[in-house]
C-alpha cells in the first residue's frame, strides 16, 4: 500500500511535464511573422542600359504559419519591395510585390551545436509577382510565377515571441522577351530577387501565460 502514494507522486509529476510540452508545442502551431530590410533585384532583369541600386529599401514581409508537427509546417506571405534607379541611368521607381505559399522545415532538434534558444529554418514554394513602375510608368506594370527558397534563424525571447534574421532568393519564371514595353522599357523589370530582413515572430496559438526562458 505504501507503493501507491511514490506512483501518485510519479503519475503527478509525468502528468505535469506532458502538459507542460503539449502547452509548448501549441505555441508553435501558429504564428505571425513580420519583418522588414532591404532587396537587391538582379540587373538581368531590366532591359540594356538600365540597372537599379545595388541595395534598396524597403523590403516588407508579413506572413501567417502553421506546424503541422515539430518539423514540418507551411506558410502563406506577402512580399513588398520597392527599388529604384542607379546614379547614372534615368530615373525610375518600383513596386515588386509576391505572394508566396511555402512549406517550412524545422531541422533544429537535429543539429545538436544549436544552443536552446536558436532555431534553423528553411522555407521554399510557388508564388506570384507583381510589379508595378510609379508615377508616369504605370502602364509597364507585370505580373509572372515565381518560386522562392530561404533560411531563417530565430532567437526566442520567450515562450511566444521571437526574432528573426531571413535571407531568401525570388527567381521568377519570366525573361525580358516575354514583355514588350510601351515605353521603352524604362521601368520595367522581368528578373529575380534577392532580399533580407530581420523581423518578429508572435505565436497566436496556446500557451498565453508561459513564462520567459
């Protein structure tokens, strides 16, 4: 009979630590990202004579995630960037923007050199870009597919937020003699993409009074 309250004890304690893993989990189902930084279109994408900053700014990104498990998630995010000319070209302004559905992929609990509260993650999918000139250029606007690919390195504050670095590649399946510009190209852009950001991912699942690690 003695047996029975140490068995209590260790069915208590088991109890508690799923609960507790189960409440940690939850606040990785799903979660909003923000994060803002700078793009670098690639020249290949513009007609001859024409090139835009090596950096621009800014570079805006929102997106909603789920994890279907510890490893393996999707996301849904928009994209908003904006570049404009070189010194020596005319003057010119644009708006990419895409949309993108991705899978996301965790390796983290495999790499065993990460400390606690760093975590890798890798993102890839299909999309859609939008670009669209300012001001008097409007009509050279372009629309094409596109598939991206990425990596993020998350440092957790607590249990429902953290920060975030992303680095990632837009490569759109166009080419400059798919589009014939009304005014000779200025404005226009057919290429790929390359940005980076820094952000804050806010878990909007469980857990809503875990403490800080």
């Amino acid at each position: 009979m003695k047996a029975y309250p140490k068995l209590l004890i260790c069915v208590i304690i088991f109890s508690f630590f799923i609960t507790e893993t189960q409440a940690q989990r939850e606040t990785n189902k799903w979660k909003l990202q923000l994060a803002v930084g700078l793009n670098r279109p690639f020249w290949d994408g513009f007609v001859d004579g024409l090139n835009s900053n090596d950096y621009n700014a800014p570079t805006v990104n929102l997106g909603v995630q789920h994890m279907f498990n510890d490893r393996l998630g999707a996301k849904v995010d928009y994209g908003f960037n904006r570049f404009k000319n070189a010194d020596d070209v005319p003057d010119f302004k644009i708006n990419y923007s895409r949309v993108n559905a991705q899978l996301v992929y965790d390796p983290s609990n495999d790499l065993l050199f990460l400390p606690m509260p760093l975590r890798l993650i890798l993102h890839a999918g299909p999309g859609y870009s939008f670009v669209k000139p300012l001001a008097l250029l409007g009509d050279n606007k372009q629309s094409y597919l596109n598939a991206m690919g990425g990596l993020e390195i998350h440092y957790a504050l607590s249990e429902r937020l953290s920060i975030y670095a992303d680095v990632a590649y837009v490569y759109g399946f166009t080419e400059l003699d798919d589009y014939d510009p009304p005014i000779s190209g200025l404005g226009a852009f057919n290429g790929n993409l390359f940005y980076g950001t820094i952000g804050l991912t806010v878990s909007l699942s469980g857990c809503y009074t875990c403490s800080e690690f």
